[in-house]
C-alpha cells in the first residue's frame, strides 16, 4: 500500500501527462511489475544473503590465504572481455549477478592478503570491516545531525581522542575523504587564516604567496597548491638529509629567500612518515621557525600517525602538539579500511566553518530544535559525505588503546626482523637503517655483486 507521500507524487506526476498518455501509464502500473527486488523483501534478502556469502567465501576467507594469489591478473583487454562489461537493456537474473560478484573480486587485487606490500595500507580488520557494512547499508550523509545523529556524535568523538593522541585538550576537526583532501585544506585554511577577504574576493586580494616542504614531501602539496590557485611555484622545496628528513637549517633560508623575491610566507609543510624512506621531520626544530615567522605549522602525518598510540614510539613525532593542523590517515597503518582520513586542528575559533562555511539556508537552518553546531556540513567544501567514523570507533571500542598499541609495535618489530633476515643473506643491500617501518634495500644480482665501487654500479643496478 502506498503512503500518502509516494501516493502525492504519483498524483503529480500523473497530472503531468497528456491524455493518451494517461491511461497507458494506469494500466502499466496495474500490469506491469518494475524490474526490481524492492517490492520483494523475500528476493531482496536471499539476494543480500547470498552476495554476503561470495564476500565471506571470496574476499574474506580466500583473499587473506596465502595459499591464494594477491590477484588473479589479467592484462585488459582480455579482463574486459572476461568481465563482459557491457551495460545492456535487459536485466540478467540472480544467478548471473552472483557470478558477477565472483568474478569482480576474482580479478581484483586482495589488499587483506597477507603478501600485499604494493601500497600504505593493507591487512583486513574484523570489525573495521562491520563498520563499513553497516555504514553502506545505512547510506547516510553526514552533514546535519538530524540525517546522521549517531555518527555526528561518534565523529566528535573520534575526532576529540586523535586531538589528544596529538596533545591538544581542545580544537576541531573532519573526516576527509584521503590524506591529500586534508593536506589540502590545511593550506587552504593557513591561507584564509592569513588573507580572510580571499574567501570573498578571491586571488586578486592576495600578494604572491610562499609555502615550504621538504623534497621528501607527499606530491598532494603540489597539487593542493595548483588546485588552490597559488601555483606550484608558490611551493618551496626545502633540503632533505640523507635520511630524508626536512634540514631545519635550509627552511630558515629558503623562507629568508622567498621574502627576498616579495613573496609572503605563510605555511609549512612538515612530513612525520615520508612515502619512500618512512622519514619523520624534526617537528621541535621545524615548529621553532615557524614561531619566529609567525607561519601555519602542518603536519603531514597520514602514514605516521599512528605512530602516538605506542608509547615505545611515540617519540618519532616530538613536537607535533606545537602543529597547527594534522593530517592522519587510520586507513594506513592501523589498517582501518578506506577510506579513513582525518584532519585535525588546534584551533578553537570555528575556523573551518568560517573558511568553508556558506549557510545554505535549506539545510543548516539555524532555527532547529537542537543544538545547530552539531550540523557539521558546512565546515566542508563537499554537500554530501560518508560516514568514516565508525570503522574506526568500532575497531577502537574492540581493541582498546592497549590492542591498537600492539598493532603498531609490532609493525615495528616485523620491520626489524625483516631488516635482520636481510642482514644474512647475500645480494641485499639496505639502502639505510630504517627508524620506522619502512624497508628500503636493493637486491644485487649475481653480474654487480662487488662491483659497487664501478663508476656504473648505481645506473646499472637501478636499471
């Protein structure tokens, strides 16, 4: 039986239609069933059952064996035709979608596969994982408290136990969807923060700007910068030290040099967890210039993060709670799921919503009948935005600090019996003591083993 809000709109869309059309469309709606399982919650729960079934069986079970493959590759053009994806007319029947299902987790890779080492994140965790059904079965959108009342509160609260992990007792914060959206926001409020018109009256208020990072960096501060309109020239390549870490002393030069060439310094950049080496910056040295500057201090933490909850470790990240903004990414090392990317923030002015913010009067009305600084929206730059919270509340509620802290240390521990292993074996070579878990080394083939003094060697083993 319809209700009066479905029946309203079949009245209206009914009134719309020229006669002859009219009484076609009556007698369609009496014989004809729509090609779908929405009116059949018996067929919708045998398909969902069995879907679950593939997922446990297929993605779940097989894909974290290491007696299965990470992936079944094929090269394109004959996964194109092994997928057959062609979107025709007519539906095909459950059976055919089920096979569906199979072979798009046959031919993708497992990331939860315990040999999965091509990316930041991997591994598969139980509850994390609840979170994401249950956050995709509910499809909701986290803007107003009043379509997301739950996970409104859980991110608050998500938010509030990263800004202690940090060492902040207050300030605000978002869920991003990657670290390079909250890489980019921080300069994008760093900006604001210094030139607040540019929100109303663009780049033509603001003088050529200047932002500093090491050449170690993740790439998203150039493309936040381009993305941004500053340019990526705005963008200042500060020296790194053998280990990758940004040289404090060359910041102070590289900013005395800016202000030389007219430009306005006005953010850096400092990486805790760079990409390739795993290398943390001197955050005490670094927050240090930016003090005497006067410049936004961000921290680049997706991949180290995680590094706060271990109390072995921790000391990699020194300084960070003199930071201004933090990028985090649980989706990393604490193997959350993606996507799970939070942007941090010391301040307590409401500076994200005053930078973002743009009072849409259908949706943040300010005349509900609950606290309206719960509707979260409009400290964004997108309308719609999944849930990302639970995924981790759920997986935090089941380890507790103590179990996560397990996590991390023993990221640690198999990094250093890695580096061991290799310490015994012939044709390795580390290409440096590694401080986190990141293990770089090249393995030396038969025709360059002690060769290394050759002019060549390093061209040669790289090809």
């Amino acid at each position: 039986m319809s209700t009066p809000l479905k029946s309203s709109f079949l009245l209206s869309y009914l009134c719309t239609l020229p006669p002859a059309l009219l009484s076609r469309e009556i007698l369609m709606a009496d014989s004809e069933a729509l090609p779908s399982l929405a009116g059949d919650p018996v067929a919708v729960e045998a398909l969902l059952r069995a879907v679950f079934g593939v997922v446990v069986d297929e993605a779940i079970q097989k894909g974290t064996s290491v007696s299965q493959k990470v992936c079944e590759w094929k090269e394109p053009e004959e996964l194109k035709q092994l997928l057959d994806l062609e979107l025709r007319s007519q539906g095909e029947s459950q059976e055919q979608i089920l096979e569906r299902c199979r072979a798009v987790i046959r031919y993708s890779v497992k990331t939860g596969h315990p040999r999965f080492f091509n990316q930041l994140f991997s591994g598969l965790d139980p509850h994390a994982l609840a979170g994401r059904i249950i956050t995709e079965s509910l499809n909701t959108s986290q803007y107003t408290y009043e379509i997301a009342p739950v996970f409104v509160l859980m991110e608050e609260e998500v938010l509030r136990k990263l800004r202690a992990l940090v060492g902040w007792s207050s300030g605000d914060g978002i869920f991003c969807p990657g670290g390079s959206i909250s890489n980019m926001y921080a300069v994008n409020l760093a900006r604001y923060q210094r030139y607040p018109d540019c929100k109303q009256r663009g780049l033509r208020t603001l003088p050529p700007l200047a932002l500093f990072t090491s050449k170690e960096c993740h790439y998203s501060i150039q493309k936040g910068a381009a993305f941004l309109g500053l340019g990526t020239d705005s963008v200042r390549v500060v020296k790194a030290d053998e280990r990758g870490k940004m040289v404090p002393e060359d910041l102070e030069r590289q900013i005395g040099m800016a202000e030389a060439e007219g430009a306005v310094p006005f953010l850096v950049s400092a990486t805790s967890g760079t990409t390739v080496l795993g290398a943390f910056d001197p955050l005490e040295a670094i927050a240090d210039v930016c003090q005497r500057h006067g410049l936004w201090l961000h921290v680049d933490a997706a991949w180290g993060g995680s590094v706060l909850l271990s109390q072995t470790h921790r000391h990699l990240l020194d300084g960070i709670q003199r930071a201004d903004s933090v990028a985090w990414n649980p989706h990393k090392l604490l193997a959350a799921g993606l996507q799970c990317s939070a942007l941090l923030l010391q301040d307590t002015s409401n500076l994200l919503k005053r930078c973002h913010g743009s009072q849409a009067s259908y949706l943040f009305q300010q005349d509900k009948f609950y606290d309206v600084a719960l509707d979260t929206g409009d400290k964004v730059v997108q309308c719609g935005r999944r849930v990302d919270c639970l995924k981790l509340w759920l997986m935090w509620k089941a380890q507790g600090d103590q179990g996560l802290e397990r996590r991390i240390d023993q990221a640690f521990v198999l990094a250093r019996y890695l580096v061991e292993e290799m310490k015994k074996r012939e044709g390795f070579e580390l290409v440096m003591e590694p401080e986190f878990v990141n293990v770089c080394f090249w393995f030396v083939p038969l025709t360059l083993r002690g060769k290394q003094e050759s002019p060549d060697y390093h061209e040669r083993l790289s090809k």
